[in-house]
C-alpha cells in the first residue's frame, strides 16, 4: 500500500472514530469513556449482574460502578444542596435512558442489566457508522 493510500485508509478510519464518539456526545457532551465502555460491554453480553459488568469494564464493586450505572439509566439520584436547610438532599434527574437494571430472577439480591429500546437504537447506529 503506498503513502497515498494509507493516509486514505487513515482518515476514514479517524473520520470513523470521530463520528462514533460524536454519538455518544449527542445524548450528553459531558459523557464519560467509563460510561461509553460500560455500554458497550452491556451491548455486547446483555443481562450480566452488575458484578460481571464491574469486573469487565474495570470499574470496581462500589462507587464508580454504581454512577456509571446510574447515569446510563432512565433517572439517577444526585444530591443537591436545598436552598432552606443548607443540606445535601437526594434528587432524582434524567439519566441517559439507555440500560435498564432489573431483579434477577432466581436470585432477588443481584440486579441484571440490559439495554433499554433507545439504548438499542444507539446501538444499532454505532455498528451502521463501524459498517460504513
């Protein structure tokens, strides 16, 4: 392959990428590589506990899972400061409506994860722009 044409394949391929990522800005341009991973991992091997997700994605069993989680989600709790008392309360907010936690079935105490239908779409465009 000759200079010319490897710069080609380049571009498009950084092209690709860049429009891969701009996906995921379109829903929130504050979004984060742990969350896009977290996706993806929930995209590629759905309805995991979220333990195997923590370990795929390398996000630990706490905290950091449970955000990420969180924020994919229809609504998250964050804590806000309330103008009266001055204390942090919980609030709910809009989350990026792509997973969907649910019970697991033979076992109440692990929660299961999977894609929502918007979480699908996302999805499905993600592959086109990878095919294109």
């Amino acid at each position: 392959m000759n200079t010319a044409t490897l710069h080609q394949v380049e571009n498009k391929t950084a092209r690709t990428f860049i429009s891969f990522i701009e996906e995921f800005r379109k829903l929130n341009k504050e979004m984060q590589a742990n969350q896009i991973a977290l996706f993806l991992h929930v995209a590629a091997q759905p309805d995991l506990t979220i333990r195997e997700y923590s370990q795929r994605a390398d996000l630990g069993d706490g905290g950091t899972i449970t955000r990420n989680l969180d924020a994919l989600s229809e609504t998250r709790k964050i804590n806000v400061k309330d103008p009266e008392t001055g204390k942090l309360v919980p609030k709910l907010v809009d989350g990026y409506g792509l997973i969907d936690l649910y019970e697991d079935a033979m076992d109440r105490r692990f929660k299961r994860v999977k894609l929502t239908a918007r979480g699908v779409r996302v999805y499905n465009s993600l592959v086109q722009l990878l095919g294109s």
